[in-house]
C-alpha cells in the first residue's frame, strides 16, 4: 500500500511539473480596492480657457455654461495665469464649485510643454531645462511646490512627446489621454502612437498613472462645431465623500474617477477577484466594453450590463473601456494587481 501510493504522488509530481513546463504557470494575486464606501460621484472639467488667456468668454460666462450643463465642479485653466475662485463665488453652491487651477505653459525647441496645476496656491511660473523631459519635470516640480497637483496636458499636440519621455518623470500621477481641442491628435497618426498606447505603455512599464479627459475648451460663442474648441466633449467624474477642493484633488490622484467622452457610470465596484461595471442607460443606445490589460491587450470583450471582469491570474493591471453605440466612450481607471 506504501510502494503505491508513492507511486500515485510520483506520478502526480511528474505530471504537475510537465503541464506547468507546458503551459507555465501564472501568479496568482488581489486587485487592490480602495475604500468607497461613502462616497458619491462629481463630474467635473480640469482644462479650459476664458478672456484671461485665449478663450473668447470671460471667466464668469465659461463658469456658468458648465454649470448649467450639470457641471459640479471646474477648473479655469489659463495659460500663465491663475483665477481666483472667490472672485466668483457668487456662482457656488451647494452643487457646484470653481477650483484654483492654471496652464503652465512653457516649451522646448519649439515643442509646447504644457502641464495644469490643480489646486494651486499661487500662480506658478514656466520653468525651462536644457531638455525635454527637464523642462516637464521642472514644471511638475513647480506645481508641487505651490501645493498644487499636476496633470501632463495633450502631448500629441504638434507631436510633442511621447512615452519615451514621460516614462521618466517623477511625481506625476494625471495624464490627458483624450482632448477635445480639435487639433489634438488623440488617436496618433503616422507612426507617432495615440494616447491609449501611450498610457498603456506606461502602465505596463510599471508606472502608476491615471487617465483624464478634458474638453480644452476655447469657443463658447457662436458656432458649436467639429473644427472648433466648443466646451462638453470631455470630462472626468470623480467619486469623494465631501464636496471639497481638496478631496477632489486627491481623489482624482488617488484614481478614484472615470473619464468620459459621454458614457455614464453608475458604479465602478472592485472586489479581490473581480471588477463589476455598472453602465447607466442611455436611450436606447447600446454598450460594448473592452477589459484591458498589459501592453494594451484586450482581455475580454462584453456586451453585457453590468459587465464583469474576474482576475485570471497574471495580471498586471485591468482597465476597461466602455464605447456606446454612438461612438462615445468611458474609460476606467486602471486597478492594479497586488
């Protein structure tokens, strides 16, 4: 009875070891969840522009258009100058708040370097370095020092940066991967690689980096049209259990948001084994959602609401793309495997 069951364990070791030299044998592990509980959602806009920089509308009309689109908060973001919240807090209340922000905007051999400061205490000054990636840390760096947080604006705006670059920056946690200027290459073109790519490159490579839409906008008066930099066509919603400047802030840095282009979320739950998205409905528009993982890799693909991604094992980080039957777009922020 001994002989044979040494014989039955050696069978089952020899058999183990050829099907994991096989077929390998992947790590198990968590998503790492964070405490939501509590919270409510704020949608909200990081990047625009009024009179006081290059916008046609001065700062209380762009601050009122957003409000009264069911804005709860937004940041004017001015090239090099920063607005002061109390000058309009007339316009606040219990649903909506401005938030102290300003376009730092500086360049490198004829490439804008452009970097928001969320929340800043002071205006903060373009910084300059004999390169590229200087020149955006020094201005991350500048930020931080008035207190604010940074996010990396549009690098594919006249083919900036890519990667490369910001895959050696320190400090930064926001990154644009949609911008609703119509002059922002988005989706790349010609070699240069989109923003998706972009923040999956980096998300691979290890860096804990969290995807924002803006809508950039310039042009609040006349037209609304497609050449033109109109306001709505991209923000972010944040989740946070107070209504304030500062919980917003570190929420978004915390990568407790979803950004849109037009798909709404009801909810966003992490368990340790699962992702469970909740998809609001629209109309009578339908949802198709894309759980995505390492280098980009589409891991599942789903129609169904809600959709559910259960780890597999061997996952780096999951992120999901949700894309309506209209052509309008939600993107999760990733989860990470621990």
């Amino acid at each position: 009875m001994t002989r044979f069951r040494f014989q039955n364990r050696l069978i089952l070791f020899v058999a183990s070891a050829a099907f994991i030299a096989l077929f390998g044998c992947k790590e198990s592990g968590t998503f790492e969840a964070q405490d939501t509980a509590g919270m409510q959602w704020y949608k909200g806009n990081t990047h625009t522009h009024t009179t006081n920089s290059d916008g046609d509308s001065p700062p209380e009309y762009v601050a009122s258009w957003y409000k009264n689109h069911g804005y709860n908060f937004l940041v004017l973001s001015d090239h090099n100058f920063l607005t002061d919240p109390a000058a309009y807090a007339y316009l606040a209340d219990s649903s909506f708040m401005l938030i102290a922000g300003e376009e730092v905007t500086s360049g490198f051999e004829k490439k804008p370097v452009h970097v928001n400061g969320l929340n800043v205490s002071r205006l903060v000054q373009p910084q300059k370095d004999s390169t590229l990636v200087g020149t955006l840390q020094k201005n991350i760096d500048a930020i931080r020092d008035a207190d604010g947080a940074p996010h990396i604006n549009h690098p594919n705006f006249r083919w900036a940066f890519d990667h490369r670059a910001l895959l050696q920056l320190k400090n930064d946690k926001l990154l644009e991967i949609y911008n609703g200027h119509p002059t922002v290459h988005n989706w790349g073109g010609g070699g240069f690689p989109g923003m998706e790519d972009v923040w999956d490159h980096l998300l691979t490579a290890g860096k804990h980096i969290y995807g924002i839409a803006v809508d950039d906008a310039h042009h609040f008066q006349g037209e609304f049209a497609a050449n033109r930099s109109n306001p709505g066509r991209g923000w972010v919603v944040v989740r946070a259990r107070t209504f304030s400047p500062a919980e917003i802030i570190e929420n978004l840095e915390k990568g407790l948001f979803y950004a849109s282009t037009g798909v709404a979320l009801d909810d966003m739950i992490v368990e340790p084994s699962r992702v469970e998205l909740r998809i609001r409905q629209d109309q009578d528009f339908r949802f198709t959602t894309e759980f995505m993982g390492a280098g980009g890799d589409v891991l599942l693909r789903t129609t169904e609401n809600p959709a559910i991604y259960v780890l597999r094992g061997g996952e780096k980080y999951v992120r999901a793309k949700v894309t309506n039957s209209g052509g309008a777009f939600a993107w999760t922020q990733p989860v990470f495997v621990q």
